[in-house]
C-alpha cells in the first residue's frame, strides 16, 4: 500500500512537518510505502482559468497547457492508496502553495462550456485520506469559526479519497519552533494505522 502526503506548510520541520510525519510513521508501522511531497519544492504554475482540462469527458483528468510539476504530482497521488493533506492555517484558510494546488484540480472535474457547474470525475471513492490542520488560535475556535476543514474535506472527494479523520492542531504559533505535543503525535500515529486499515 502507498501513502503520498501533500504538504502545504513554509516551514519544514515545522508542527504541520511533524504532525505528517508522526501520520506516515503510523501507515508506514502498518507496511505502508509512504511518500512526502512539499508543494514549496514543486514548480506549479498558477491555474489561467483556460478550462482546457474541463472540456473532455470520461474519468480520466483532463490534460493542462501548463509545463510544471503538476501532472507528475497528480501521477503520483493516481499511484496511490490513501492520501494526507495537511497545511497550516493562513488567514483563515490553507496556505497560498495549498490553494494553488487545490486551483489546479480544475482537471478533475468535466466542465464543458455552457454547464453551469463542473462535475467531479472520480465520483468512487476508492482510496482513504486524513487531513492534517493547525492554526494559532484554539483548534476548535478555528474550526468552528472557519471553512478550512471543509474545504480540504472537498479536495479529498476531487481526488476520489473518503476522509477517515482529521487532526486538527490548535496554539501552534506560539513559539517560534514549536514541537508537537505526545498527545498529538499518537493522535496522528493512529490515524496513519488506520489508514492502512490498522
């Protein structure tokens, strides 16, 4: 089984870094193959809004005009069983890196012209993810009072992942190098076995 966490935090080794980490070392207790990728390290360009991608039907995404990383990353996520999505909270939302990812699954979705709403294309949920968050402020504050969760909740369905749990991190910014808490690694740890059925 293989696990590809997506990663949309500036600071490496930072709690969002760490949290993925203490998830991957649980799938990976399991068997797992697990893989790490950091969108600050990928080259994806802005998405033009073209629609390019939207316009063939079928299961299969649709191909972008852009030459990035972009088709590599979602070759990956194809090649694999269950999936993380994590960011830090940034005004309220996922990271800038996270959003410009999430604006490229556009090719996810059958949108031909003159529909007035796309449609998802990997309407089976055939693999598992676990969402990993943290935010300054209280976890359930953040939670309750943003639309983070969901969105990223959305983002799992496009890529045709159930959500199976979500460890969401509260009072992460009040230290300059925070490190996770025992409590929190162990939350993430099982949420890693449980991914891969454990």
């Amino acid at each position: 089984m293989k696990v590809t966490a997506i990663v949309g935090t500036y600071r490496k080794g930072g709690m969002i870094d760490q949290a993925v980490d203490a998830v991957l070392s649980g799938a990976a207790e399991n068997g797992a193959e697990t893989r790490k990728i950091y969108l600050i390290d990928q080259h994806i360009e802005f998405c033009t809004n073209c629609r390019t991608c939207t316009q063939t039907e079928g299961p299969k995404r649709g191909p972008c005009p852009l030459k990035d990383d972009m088709g590599a990353i979602l070759d990956e996520l194809d090649a694999s069983d269950a999936l993380v999505l994590a960011s830090p909270m940034n005004f309220w939302t996922v990271t800038a890196v996270m959003k410009r990812f999430i604006e490229r699954l556009v090719c996810l979705a059958y949108w031909p012209w003159g529909a007035y709403s796309p449609k998802n294309r990997n309407v089976e949920l055939k693999k598992r993810a676990v969402l990993v968050a943290s935010s300054a402020a209280p976890a359930l504050l953040a939670r309750l009072m943003t639309r983070m969760v969901g969105l990223m909740k959305n983002v799992s369905t496009i890529l045709g992942a159930k959500n199976i749990g979500t460890l969401f991190i509260g009072i992460a910014g009040h230290k300059a190098h925070p490190a996770l808490s025992a409590r929190n690694k162990e939350k993430a740890r099982k949420l890693g076995r449980k991914l891969v059925g454990g």
